[in-house]
C-alpha cells in the first residue's frame, strides 16, 4: 500500500508507466522503418495480343493438328498372338504414323507357360534393284515388353502395353552426316524401289526337353507391314488468284526466263522472254491449286525457226500451244555409283488467255514482236502421299517445268526449251492458328 501511495504522491499511475513503455518502443519502430528505401508500385502487365501491332511482324509457324483419323485401330492374330494398335491413322488398310509418332497398342499371348521374353522391334530397310533381297537395314529398333528374371520364375502377363517412337533421323554406314528419316516409298518403274518399315513380335520361349546342341529356346514371330507418313504444311496460305498481286506483291514472285537464238539469223531480236509469277512461298499443298501467270514475249518467226530445229515433223502453222507448265515428280535412285531417274507427272497446268493479249496464237515468219498473255492454276491431279526427302541412295524433287513448244514430259538436260523451278509439295493443307 506504501509503494502505490508513494506513487500517487508523485502524481505518477503505474499504469500511466507501462502506456509511457509501449509508446517509446513505437517511436523505435517508427524510426526504423524510416531508414527503409522507398518502393513504388510494379506497372500494370502490358496487354497481350495474337495480332501484331504495325511494325511488328508475326512467325509463321505449321501446327500439328490431330485429324479424325487419327484414332484408327488394328488387331492382327497370328501364331496363337495377338495385337492391337492404337491411335494410328488408316493408309491402305494398314496402320500409319507421322514425324516421330509413338506405335501404342497391346500384346496378349494364347498359351503363357514357359515363355521368357517379349520383345518389340521397328525396323526399316530399302530394296533397291540388284540388291541383297532382304534391302539395306536404316533403322533398327527394340523394346523388350515382358522377361522372365529366371528361366522357371513368374509367369508372363495376359496383357502388355506397346509403346515405340519413330526416330526423325537416322545415320547411314559409312556417312558422317544424318538423314531425316523417309516416308514409306514404292516406285514400279523403270525399276522396283521401295522403302518399307515392319513391326515384329517376337516371343521367345524354353524348351520342354533340352537337346544336345540345341538352343534352349526359340522364338515365334509375327511380322506386320505399317507406314510412315510424316505430314509436311506449307508455312503461310497461297493467295487465290494473280488478281491479288496488287494487294500483296510479296507473296508473289517473278521468273525470267530468256530463250536465246539457236537459229543462225544473226539478230538479237529475235528471242523469247517469258516471265513467270508464282506464289513465293514454293511449298503447296498438293490436294490445293496453285495460282499462276503467264506472260511471252517473242516473234512468231522465231518460234517458227524453233519449231523447225526441235519439231522438224511438225508444221508450225498448227502449233496450237507454244506454252506448257506441269508440276513435276523426279526420283533418282543410285546404286554403287550408277543411277537412274524416273519423271513422274502430277499434274498440268490449265491456262486462260487475257482479253488485252493476241487471243490466237500463230506462228508464222512474221518478224513484228508479239505479247500473250495467260492466268491459269496448277493442280496435282494423282494422289501425292509424302512430300519430297533425300536418301543416300533415293531422293525425291518436286519441280514446276515450264516448257516452249514441247509438250511437258520427261526433264530435258538441254534447257533450252524448258525452264525447271524447284519446289516443295506438303500434304496438309495450311491451317490459321492466330
């Protein structure tokens, strides 16, 4: 009681203390956030948008799309096995895989006692003309689906999942560089090629007896044939007509092809210039048409001569088309330094005089410079299943041939005649992701 009333004569509550201590540790806490640096708020994230902004250029790019046909499935029963794939597409009844698909199915076995291993195994060979009948391996792949850890342990399962990818690439013998791994491919003629891809199942099983000298095991095997089809998109659309040219002069390109004299006159007029404009981006879906225009610049007395040089037994005068354009399929096969080719044509281009140019096309000895002019569209008109690729022994080249007088046909090593632009044929059509 003395000590509260001391307390009280100094005029001093205890509890008057005790809010004075809290207060003090205040002040510190204030002081040192004041020592703090200052911080300002983050700005706003800046809006996101598909579309570029002007100035800005967007990349182009081909999605993968998974189709309807993709969810195909196949069963196949043979020597008391049987296998079911999945999620493949369908390609002449059998199953077939793009770029670096995964081959997903099951395994299941009839009779189970004294088996000891499943293996899987994806293989690719090449048969060429004149070669091993087996064809030259470039692929080979396994994947061991069951084994046994001794040879009288566990019994195999009813059911076991399959799960192999295709390799994009592959090394051949005695190449440092690496390929990108082919489309299943056949050519008939001149001469059998063909690329083909197997799966195999392989079960391998003990013996009830062991022989003298004999394995203890053998295996049982089933072989199916399936494609390989990797799907190829052209990176932008292909405009609709030549019409567009004043619209977007980018996506259009001009070829300039000059037909110098090969006849002795001795006068530089008398050439052929003919410009060519097609869609820049030079990879078209082959299922598409392919717009294009067409415009020749000569003397009917040159191509009279011409025609007399390359077409002896044919009268200029009825020379109905002096122009011709084909897409082209060359395949060039060789083999221990020789080779062959076989042109293929996929399509022929269909040509619509203008109405400003000569609407009839003569040839005559005429020496007065005429002008025609074409527009027209390409289109393949047999199915095209892979696009181009390139092996060590087969390669595949896609070309736009644009011929003078001749019709088109096979590719001529003498180009006067002829005038041949690379290009690239996809499978897929564009598809607009923005």
């Amino acid at each position: 009681m003395g000590t509260i009333k001391l307390l009280s004569i100094m005029g001093v509550h205890p509890f008057s203390l005790q809010a004075s201590h809290i207060s003090s540790a205040s002040m510190e806490s204030l002081s040192v956030q004041h020592l703090l640096p200052e911080y300002t708020p983050s700005k706003p994230a800046p809006d996101y948008s598909s579309k570029p902004l002007p100035g800005e250029k967007c990349i182009q790019r081909s999605p993968r799309l998974i189709q309807r046909g993709d969810n195909a499935s196949f069963t196949y029963r043979e020597k008391e096995m049987t296998l079911k794939l999945m999620d493949c597409r369908e390609e002449d009844r059998h199953p077939s895989y793009g770029l670096g698909s995964t081959i997903r199915g099951e395994v299941s076995l009839d009779h189970r006692r004294r088996v000891v291993a499943v293996t899987a195994k994806l293989e690719g060979r090449v048969y060429l003309p004149g070669q091993p009948s087996k064809g030259v391996t470039i692929i080979s792949k396994e994947r061991t689906l069951w084994e046994s850890s001794t040879l009288n342990g566990q019994t195999c399962p009813s059911i076991m999942p399959l799960s192999m990818s295709f390799p994009t690439s592959y090394r051949e013998r005695g190449q440092d560089r690496t390929f990108r791994l082919p489309p299943s491919f056949e050519l008939s003629q001149p001469q059998r090629v063909a690329i083909v891809y197997t799966l195999q199942i392989i079960v391998t099983k003990s013996r009830n007896v062991p022989m003298i000298g004999k394995k203890l095991s053998r295996e049982i095997y089933m072989s199916i044939h399936i494609k390989y089809r990797p799907r190829v998109r052209p990176s932008r659309p292909v405009p609709d007509s030549f019409s567009e040219v004043k619209q977007s002069p980018e996506d259009w390109m001009e070829d300039v092809w000059i037909t110098k004299p090969t006849v002795g006159t001795g006068n530089e007029a008398f050439l052929a210039r003919c410009h060519l404009f097609i869609p820049s981006v030079r990879v078209f879906t082959a299922s598409e048409k392919i717009p294009f225009h067409l415009r020749l610049e000569t003397s009917p007395l040159f191509l009279h001569n011409l025609a007399k040089i390359f077409l002896p037994r044919q009268n200029p005068s009825e020379i109905k088309e002096i122009l011709n354009i084909s897409i082209v399929r060359q395949t060039t096969v060789n083999i221990q330094g020789t080779s062959f080719s076989h042109d293929q044509i996929l399509g022929r281009g269909r040509m619509v005089p203008q109405s400003s140019s000569t609407s009839k096309v003569a040839i005559s000895e005429s020496e007065e410079p005429v002008t025609w002019s074409w527009n027209g569209e390409l289109r393949c008109e047999v199915p095209v299943l892979n696009t181009g690729f390139n092996t060590g022994q087969i390669s595949t080249t896609d070309y736009i041939v644009l011929s003078l007088l001749t019709p088109p046909g096979q590719l001529r090593s003498d180009h006067s005649l002829q005038r041949v632009i690379p290009i690239r044929l996809a499978t897929e059509p564009w598809v607009d992701r923005s």
